[in-house]
C-alpha cells in the first residue's frame, strides 16, 4: 500500500513526463525509494529540474493516502507501473503512464491481457456512413472467433458509437478519460459509464488524478493510452486534423497496425483517413472478413446485406396486417440502398403521406434496424 500511495505521489509530479518519473522508480527500484532519497541524489538525477527535485522532498504522503482510501472507498483504484496487474501492452511502450486510475466491475486481471485489445476511434461529427460502419466493424470484431476487447475514448460520436455497439454485441469494452476518474466526461455519457460498470470485462482508466477538469491539452494523453493499450487500432472517419489523427501516430510510434476506412475523396469527415491510407501509415479496410484475419482474430461472420431484409421481414411477419409488413419492409430497404436519406425525402420517393413514413421511421428505430440522426436522416443499422 505504502508503494501505491507513493506512485500516486509521483503520478501527480510527473504526469505529463512519465518517462522522467519511471525512470526514478527504476533507478532507485521502487516509488517508495524515491521519496527516501536524498537532495544530493535528486538533483544529480533531475538537472535543471529544481522545482520537481522541491515537490519531491515536500510531498505530502498523507494526502495521496488520504485519495487512495476515497478512491477505495467509492469502488475505484489505483493500478501502479509496477504492478502486475498492469496493462502489459502499454508498459511495453517507451513513455507509459507512472499509473492508471481504475473504475470497473470486474479485477483488472480480468480486462487486460485476456483478450486482445482493439481501439475504434473517429471523428465526433460522425456521418451516417461513419457511423454505420462503426457499427459494422464492431459488429464484426464481435463475430470474431477470438472476441476481442473495444478501446476508446467515451467521446461523443464514433466513441459513443463502439462502446454502445460493443456492449449489444456482447464484449467487452474499455473507455478511457480525458479526466479525472471521479467524473464521466462528456457527462451525458454516465448511462454508459454505468453500464460498463455492470458489464463483465469493462473498465474505465484515466492517468489524470480525481479532480481533473477536461481542458484540451489533456485529450493528448487520454489518446497515447488509447493508442497504448491496444494491438491495433481502427480508424472510421476523421478530418485531416483531430483526436483520432494524433492516436494513429502514437500507435504507429508504438509500432502497432493502423487500419482507416476509405471515404469518398471530397467528404472532409474521410480525408484523415484517406490521408494515411495514402501515405502507407494505415491499411484500408475493404472487406471485414479480411479485417478479422488480419487482426489474428481468427474468422468471423459478418453480416450480409440479404440478411438484413431477412431480419426485418422476420420481424414484421409478427404484425397482424399484411400490408402495414409490407410497407415497413418497404421503408427499411430504401433506408438500407440509401444511407442518410431524410424521412420527408423517403415519403416523396414513396408518394406516402409524411406521417406514415414518420411512423415507419420511429417503429423500425424501436426495433433497432435503423438509426435517425438530429436532422433526420435515416440509416440501416448491423443486425
């Protein structure tokens, strides 16, 4: 206890230089050694760093006690760079975190190292083709042979969009913050948080202490740990400039594969991708059984599009009137040949009245089979 309440110590002093602070906990051999070492023996390790040789020799260890006894008390903990429980993939990397905070249902020997760690990230303005392969991909992973575990980061868009798809298709996902690990951010994702509490496999990490407020710089760290954590990452949308872009050059640091979903040429949300596509930093995702091999995921079975018409016409044979089946499966097979079609648009090319199509809409969106976005348009969802 006593070397955890000293790498919490020195996880606040060198949070934003972990490569400065795991090299004292090497040099003398633990955290706790650190703390025992003398003004001479600190400033002959830290030239020029005056002010972190003083935090050290003033540190207070009492109030790092007093955070690790809350964070144990309100179920969270503290996972130190030396101990066994660990990520072993991020410690493999040259600048991992002195120490993660932890928020899970379930031991960490039981989220890191189980399963293989796959990170989907994106834009946060997600289009309706962003978001439905983010949904396919995931869709995907999940039918793999060797299930594996969804990172990202609980921003809105195409985090939102993994975590939610990888706890309905039953694995297990890990959300990292921007913040400290006693809030959600952004705060309407605490529903989400809390069911990944519940489910098995889940975690959320931070390396940021409680407290911490989500101001911009902090994203930078959050995505070296996404980047970290994971054996490959995905990317589905992102502009030239964003999150998503600056993961994939800490997994390409990190010597980890990078893969990006092709866009059209002249849709801004793909041009990222399309970047890395075409200067050999990521591999294009074209077919998903090709994906999952890649992955060593072994096979899997994605969903084809006949399957689809077959879901829907399943559900509607329950309805009692032939002809409402009808115009239900009608409706969803236009939504599905067109991705992002509005409702008003559908009743036109129908020659239905609005509120019938409205209707349709929100009755195939209860179902799951179609997804409707804040101007209206319509999507087919995996199913």
């Amino acid at each position: 206890m006593e070397e955890k309440v000293c790498v919490l110590a020195l996880n606040r002093i060198f949070g934003h230089d972990p490569v400065v602070g795991g090299g004292l906990i090497s040099h003398f051999g633990s955290a706790t050694a650190v703390f025992g070492a003398t003004e001479t023996e600190l400033r002959a390790l830290l030239p020029g760093k005056a002010s972190r040789t003083l935090s050290i020799l003033s540190a207070d260890l009492e109030n790092e006690q007093r955070e690790l006894d809350s964070l144990l008390e309100n179920n969270l903990d503290f996972i130190p760079l030396t101990d066994e429980a660990y990520p072993a993939l991020l410690k493999e990397c040259n600048d991992p975190p002195i120490g993660l905070y932890y928020r899970s249902g379930s031991p960490p020997e039981k989220v890191f190292g189980t399963r293989p760690a796959i990170a989907v990230v994106g834009t946060r303005n997600l289009t309706p083709y962003g978001r439905q392969w983010c949904v396919e991909i995931v869709t995907a992973l999940a039918s793999a042979s060797k299930k594996p575990v969804i990172v990202s980061g609980m921003a809105y868009g195409t985090d939102f969009t993994a975590h939610s798809t990888a706890l309905g298709r039953g694995i297990p996902t890990i959300g990292v913050l921007p913040t400290g690990i006693d809030t959600v951010y952004p705060f309407r994702h605490a529903p989400l948080a809390r069911m990944m509490d519940e489910a098995e496999g889940c975690a959320i990490v931070t390396d940021y202490p409680p407290g911490t407020a989500p101001i911009p710089i902090n994203f930078i760290r959050r995505n070296r740990i996404i980047a970290g954590l994971s054996k490959a990452v995905i990317l589905t949308e992102s502009r030239i400039k964003g999150g998503s872009m600056i993961t994939a050059r800490f997994a390409a640091d990190y010597f980890r594969d990078v893969y990006a979903l092709p866009g059209r040429v002249d849709d801004l949300c793909s041009q990222g991708c399309n970047l890395l596509i075409r200067n050999s930093m990521a591999e294009p995702i074209t077919d998903l059984e090709d994906l999952i091999a890649r992955l060593g995921l072994g096979s899997g079975s994605p969903r084809s599009k006949a399957s689809f018409r077959e879901a829907v016409a399943a559900r509607c044979a329950t309805l009692e009137s032939r002809s409402r089946a009808d115009e239900l499966l009608s409706t969803a097979m236009a939504i599905k040949q067109e991705r992002g079609i509005s409702v008003s648009a559908l009743a036109e090319r129908s020659g239905r009245p609005f509120h019938e199509i409205a209707a349709d809409t929100a009755l195939l969106e209860s179902w799951g089979f179609i997804s409707i976005d804040l101007l209206q348009r319509c999507s087919a969802n995996s199913v």
